[in-house]
C-alpha cells in the first residue's frame, strides 16, 4: 500500500469485523490487535477520528519501534503486528496488521477479547476456555479427568454400546476397556469427561435435570429429577414428557386405533438429545425442562456460539461445531443422532408437518431455551400475533395486552403481568411481539412514556 487511492479503498467501507480506526495510539489499540489475533485477523490504522476523518498522527524516528515494543510486552503470547507507514497529503498514517494467532486465546493485561461485528468482545472464562480448546480441535469432553477412575463407569454399559453398535453391522469384536481405547474414551489409563458422562456407574451431580410439571409459572404439580448417565437420561426426560401431555387416540375403523400426541414425539425426543449432547457441562446450572398446559420449556446451560445467531439456526445457515465434539461423535456412531447441525431443521419440519407453530429459540442468561407450543395457530404469529385463533392462549394474551393498551396507553408490565397472569419477562416477550408487527409503539421513555396504537392492518385486512 503506498498511495491515497489505496488508502481510501482499504478505509472506504469503515471499521468492520477485521477493520478498526484510531485516532492515535493507546492501549484500546493493542486491545483490538489482541481480538483481531482471536479471531480472524484484522488490521488498525492509526490517523482516523470518531468522524472517520483523515487527521494523521505525529511520529518521529522511534515512534513505530517503541509502540511495536509496547504492543510485544504487553500481550501474552507477545505479538509483533507488521506496520506501515503512509503520508498523504500532510498527513502521515500508521496501519498496523496482525494475523490470527494459531494458539489462542490472546491476552493484553490479563484480559482476553474476541472481535464480533466492528467492535471488541470481553470474553468471560467460559469463553476464554473454549477458544484454547478450539485452537487444537478438541473440546472439553476429549481431555482425561483425574478426578474419576475406571471403577466410577459401568463397563456393562459399555457392553451395552458395543452391541447397538453391532446391531448396525458394525462387527465389533473388542472388549469393553479396548473399545474404550479404540474410541479415545480412555488414554494413558485415565478416563475422558465423555466416557464418565457416557457410562457413569452412580448418579451424579454433573449431569442434573431439573423435572417440572406445572399448572401455572409457579404452582408445580409433578417433579423429578435424573442425576444418570447422558444415554439414559434421554428416555427417562422422554418418559417424564408423556406422562404429563396429552394423547388423542383416533378411531379408524382399522384392528389398529391412531394415536395422535399434543407434540410430535420425534421432535422432542430432538429436542432432548440436542440439550443434553451439547450441554456446557462445566456450568454450574442445571438443565431444566418445564412441562406447561399450553407449552414446553427446555432450557440449557451454554448459549450459541457467538458466530451463530438464532436465524442462522433456523435458515441452517451455520457451520456445525458441536460443544461436545467426543460425545457428539460416540452419539452419532450408535444411531442417537444422524448428523451434525441438521437437528433443528428436522424439529422445525415436525412441527410444521403436525400443523404447529414453529418452536422458539433462543439465549438466555448463560444458556439457551427451546420453547415447543402446542396448540394449532392458522395465521402466521410473527407477521400477525393479534388476530390468531381465540382458542390459543399465547395469542388471547396477546389480544388482552393489545386492548389494555388501547383502553390505557399509560398502563405498566407490572399491570399487564397481573392482568394476564404471567411473569413480567413474558410480558416483555408479548410486548415486543405486538411492536415488530408495528401493532404498537413505545413514544418517550419507560417511566414517563407511553404506548400508541398504530393502527397497522392485519394479513387479512390487506387481502
């Protein structure tokens, strides 16, 4: 780069996922270097104010020296950017570039960031943990735990895998511990997480979920919990789930009835493997499932992966990479699961096919949710969720909440939340709904605003 043209064409689209301006140089700089470096690269030119405004910036002959020692001592691993020096016109410009670091994470003063859109992320320790584990294509379930022995897994279990396995022509001939070794379950004598999660002899507090039926968000009416092995805890979640919905049986006329679920079951037995093969198992929480009159409520610890939002799940649009790389793999091998990343889209088709509406997805706190509603919906409840049909719950709340409005353009969450009988995070939910079909607007602040109907018209009144 050595002219204005090609200046202009590198800082023409402005800062970006791998591009940054500064003003001068300073220690958010070295940070975007250390995000650029855990993650894709990227480069920052020093002589840009907040206006994107070629202002320069003053060096002498050691300028570039010192700041490049600057960056190298204070980065760990050190990094050493390649720098360029630009004038034009009367101004001069510094571009210093860096690659992504093979081993990462990266840090600058004990901090570790990661670049996300045009701007630096903090990664917590979560993160900081899963980027190591990347950078040599593993996972946490791959590595050997001191803490549990042979004896703390159940080599009956094992057996028991062997022979699915063989059950598909597999022809596995090795005995419990050698199919162990065969399948990097086992090295150097030490177990991985994946086999102690996989064939646990005892319960164990590691792999928890949480049972619930409820009546109401807080009155519960049945609740368990299984503290199992991972293979097991996907039937005894399915068994908990049938006994507290609903079956319809239809007669035909044939020696055989049709028995028809509020849900379709191979969408949740989905859902369920999905929430237990790519659980954060070393988050503290708990994997909770909640089984409501109208809906069931899955929630998980760990969220997506920040290069993955929720529409690229549903356009399945995303590079699988699973949490658990070992188990996911065992899983695979034995049946459980077909392939990697096409889970959601088949829960999305059995839905669709059982005329239900599709499943929410969605972060939340340090997990992730999977709502399945159960109930038929004839229009569509993102474009139009006020003129659904009056027999679905979800919608008869939002038609409350819509006329509340119009009746009281001053009425709080804390008054629609005792209104409709539901927390206030679902009001929440329900009032931003009723805004990205412009059926309402907040005009003002919070506290002292207020609500304004905008009289959009439906789908059917356009028709």
């Amino acid at each position: 780069m050595n002219n204005q043209t090609e200046l202009e064409k590198l800082i023409g689209p402005g800062e970006s996922v791998n591009l940054e301006f500064k003003s001068s140089f300073n220690s958010e700089l070295i940070e975007t270097l250390v995000a650029f470096a855990n993650t894709n690269g990227g480069k920052v030119v020093v002589g840009i104010n907040q206006k994107n405004e070629l202002t320069g910036v003053a060096i002498n002959s050691e300028s570039v020296q010192n700041w490049i020692n600057e960056i190298k001592n204070k980065t760990s691993p050190s990094l050493i950017p390649d720098v360029i020096v630009l004038e034009t016109g009367n101004k001069t410009i510094v571009i210093f570039s860096i690659q992504e670091y093979p081993i990462k994470p990266v840090a600058t003063r004990g901090k570790y960031f990661k670049r996300i859109a045009n701007s630096n992320h903090l990664l917590s320790i979560s993160e900081v943990v899963n980027l190591h584990l990347q950078s040599f294509n593993t996972s946490w379930d791959f590595h050997v735990t001191n803490q549990f022995k042979i004896n703390d897994i159940s080599l009956d279990k094992v057996q028991t895998a062997i022979d699915i396995l063989n059950q598909t022509n597999a022809r596995i001939n090795d005995d419990p511990l050698t199919f162990l070794l065969k399948n990097d379950l086992l090295r150097d004598g030490q177990l991985t997480n994946a086999a102690y999660l996989l064939f646990t002899e005892r319960d164990t507090v590691l792999t928890t979920i949480e049972l619930g039926r409820f009546q109401t968000d807080t009155i519960i009416k049945d609740s368990t919990r299984t503290k199992s092995d991972i293979l097991m805890q996907i039937d005894q979640v399915m068994d908990f789930i049938k006994k507290h919905i609903n079956k319809e049986v239809i007669i035909t006329g044939q020696p055989r009835n049709t028995q028809k679920w509020q849900y379709p079951l191979e969408a949740i037995r989905e859902i369920i493997t999905n929430m237990i093969i790519h659980r954060d198992y070393r988050s503290a929480s708990d994997s909770i499932v909640k089984v409501f009159e109208d809906r069931i409520e899955f929630y998980n610890p760990g969220r997506l992966p920040d290069s993955i939002t929720v529409g690229d799940l549903l356009a399945n649009n995303y590079k699988s990479t699973p949490r658990n790389k070992l188990i996911a793999d065992f899983c695979k091998s034995i049946g459980i699961i077909e392939k990697y990343g096409s889970g959601i889209r088949r829960i999305v088709e059995y839905f669709t096919e059982a005329q239900l509406p599709c499943p929410e997805f969605r972060n939340i706190s340090d997990g992730f949710m999977v709502t399945a509603f159960a109930l038929k919906k004839v229009n569509d409840p993102v474009n139009d969720p006020v003129n659904d049909p009056v027999n679905d719950p979800v919608n008869i709340r939002l038609d409350t909440i819509f006329e509340s409005i119009k009746e009281n353009n001053k009425i709080t969450r804390e008054q629609l939340s005792q209104k409709c009988n539901v927390s206030i995070e679902t009001i929440k939910r329900d009032l931003q709904k009723l805004k990205s079909v412009e059926k309402i607007t907040r005009v003002g602040p919070d506290k002292t605003g207020h609500w304004k109907i905008t009289n959009k018209p439906s789908q059917d009144e356009t028709n």
